[in-house]
C-alpha cells in the first residue's frame, strides 16, 4: 500500500558542494498538495552563482521519491517522515537541498 503524500509546507534550504566558488547558500520553501510540490530555492546577492529566484517544481511518488527541478535544473531527493534531501546541478555546483517540514 503506498504511503500517503507528504502535504504541507517545507522549508530549508541548499548548500553548494563540489567546485570552486560552490560555497552558496539557499533558502528554499516549497508546498507539497496532492503529490505535486510547487516553490522556490533562492539564491542571495554576493554568491558566486548568479542571485535570484528559482522556482521548485516536480512529483512526489507514492514511495517518498520525488523528480523535479529548481529553475532549469533537475531535482531528485526524497521525503522520509518530516525530513527531505535532495540534490541538484547548477552550473558546476552540486546543490544538496535539506528541508524540514513547517510547523
């Protein structure tokens, strides 16, 4: 039997790993309604990526899966109890969303 989805609001953000000048740091919000997630992930001004705001969009699978992206860039991660991780490219940074479920 599948898992109920994980609606509700999340929030948290993304940490740049692996590259130079990959040190960033996001903030990223995102609701979950339905199996369907819809958000942002921001970057600030003075990181060397290029600043703004990137909309989340994607599917959360019956398992907790959930395919998506930030802007242009795919997302992959998973939701497990109040908790998600996830993972995605940008530029030659590897972005490692962590989130927690609000409230």
């Amino acid at each position: 039997m599948a898992a109920e989805p994980p609606d509700g609001v999340w929030q948290g953000g993304s940490t740049g790993t692996f590259g130079a000048g990959c040190y960033i740091r996001t903030t990223a919000r995102f609701a979950v309604r339905e199996h369907e997630a819809t958000g942002e992930d921001v970057i600030p001004e003075g990181s060397a990526m290029p600043a703004g705001r990137f909309a989340i969009r994607g599917m959360v699978a019956g398992d907790g899966g959930f395919a998506g992206s930030v802007g242009a860039w795919p997302l992959k991660g998973r939701f497990s109890g109040d908790s998600f991780e996830g993972d995605y490219e940008f530029g030659g940074c590897t972005m490692i969303m962590r989130l927690r479920r609000a409230g």
